[in-house]
C-alpha cells in the first residue's frame, strides 16, 4: 500500500482480520502488527522472549530471519523458540 501515513491509517481498519488471506501479499496483510521494537524489550527472560517470539513469527507473521536480525541472534535458535512454544 503506497501512501503517506494518513492514507495508509485510513485503511487499516479495512485490512483488520485478513492476515489469513494468502492473495494479499505480506506487507499489506499486516499493516496493523507492532514493531518489533514494541513487541521485545531489553533484558526480558528467555521465556518471555520465546513467547515474544511465538507471537511475532505466528500471530504478527514477522520471518524467523526478521526477528532474529532485530534480536541479535541466529534464526536457527529463533526457529527453536518457536518450536519449543508450540510443544506447550
């Protein structure tokens, strides 16, 4: 979606519950999600990051690359994060 910010926030709430709609490519699907800068904080526990980070790649649909680069680590430990959240 091209536009300023005010165009762009005009059409949030019509984008609202189409994050499944896999015609509608990524980024307009989840215009609405947090950053990644809101969704983590500095110094959280691993399992607060974990759970962070479930929510990130599975509800927010950030990649496990995308996540890992805003945390500093490797996106093969991210991928077990988000594993290890699904087991429980």
């Amino acid at each position: 979606m091209l536009g300023e910010e005010g165009f762009i926030d005009k059409f949030k709430e019509h984008l609202f519950d189409k994050e499944k709609i896999q015609e509608i490519p990524r980024a307009q699907r989840y215009v609405r999600r947090p950053g990644l800068s809101e969704l983590f904080s500095k110094g959280e526990k691993a399992a607060k990051r974990n759970s962070n980070v479930y929510a990130a790649h599975v509800k927010y649909g950030y990649t496990l690359k995308e996540i890992a680069d805003h945390l500093g680590i490797h996106y093969t430990t991210v991928s077990k994060a988000v594993k290890g959240s699904e087991e429980k």
